[in-house]
C-alpha cells in the first residue's frame, strides 16, 4: 500500500530562482519543518547523487536517504527514498507560469509498512502530514521571493 501526496504553489519569481531554491539541500531546513538535508556523497546536482533527510526534533526522528534518480536542470528533480522508515518515490518540478512567476510542484509515493494497519496509520495522519507540505510550500515561496533573483540573472 502507499501513500500519495501532490501539492503546489505559485511562487513570485523566476523558474530559474525558484530552482537554485529548492535544490540548495543545505538551505531546505528553512522551509520543510522539522528537516535538515545534507549532501552525502556524489554529485547532489545529478543522478546518482546522494542527500540524506533528518526529520524530527533534536535527537528524535529518523534520517531519510535518498537517491537522485532523475535529474533534468532547471525543471525536474525525482528521487529514492531508501531508508527504514520512508522508502518510495518523490519529487518536485518547476514550471515557468511567465517571466516572473513559477509554479512549483512537490510529490510523494511512499511505502506504507503494516498493512491495512499501515494505511489506518496514514489515513489518521495524512491531515496533519498535509498542513506540514502546506506550511512547508508558504515558507518557500517566502524564502523564494524575499531574494528573487538567482545567480545567473546577475
């Protein structure tokens, strides 16, 4: 069984800026709650690329590593998650809506462990999981348009 979440907003800035954004791994903890994202070994600007994801808070969570399995600069990022706890698919896009706005979209497929139990589990939290990517997608259309422009539009 999995779990499938997709959500989108309309960010303020330029495709371009919009992705130095969201693949500034380092710099995601300042939108996604609750997370830190560090590059593990690779190329974390290509497939193959390896990131790993904490979530939680303090010393209480779990890490998140993932794979990049799909790399097409400046629109499409897709990747792997293959830890104990998250394991599936996720990704996001980025899509011009004109010269100076984007429209950015997050996805996940995510394996659900224990069965039907499982999918009790996620249909009891989904709600809660759905105000974080909400929360999550308004601070990064904050993040994006309080400095819209990227390093190649200087």
């Amino acid at each position: 069984m999995r779990a499938r979440l997709r959500d989108e907003v309309v960010v303020d800035v330029p495709a371009a800026r919009l992705w130095d954004v969201v693949t500034d791994w380092a710099r995601q903890g300042e939108w996604i709650p609750f997370t830190r994202v560090r590059t593990v070994s690779g190329d974390a600007r290509g497939v193959g690329g390896r990131i790993e994801a904490w979530t939680g808070v303090g010393p209480v969570g779990f890490p998140d590593p993932m794979v990049i399995t799909v790399w097409d600069a400046p629109r499409r990022c897709e990747v792997l998650h293959t830890g104990r706890v998250l394991r599936g698919e996720g990704g996001f896009e980025v899509d011009p809506v004109d010269a100076t706005r984007s429209m950015f979209v997050w996805w996940e497929s995510l394996e659900l462990p224990l069965g039907p139990a499982g999918m009790l589990g996620w249909r009891l939290a989904s709600p809660v999981w759905q105000i974080g990517v909400d929360r999550a997608l308004d601070r990064l259309r904050t993040l994006a348009e309080a400095h819209p422009k990227s390093a190649s539009d200087y």
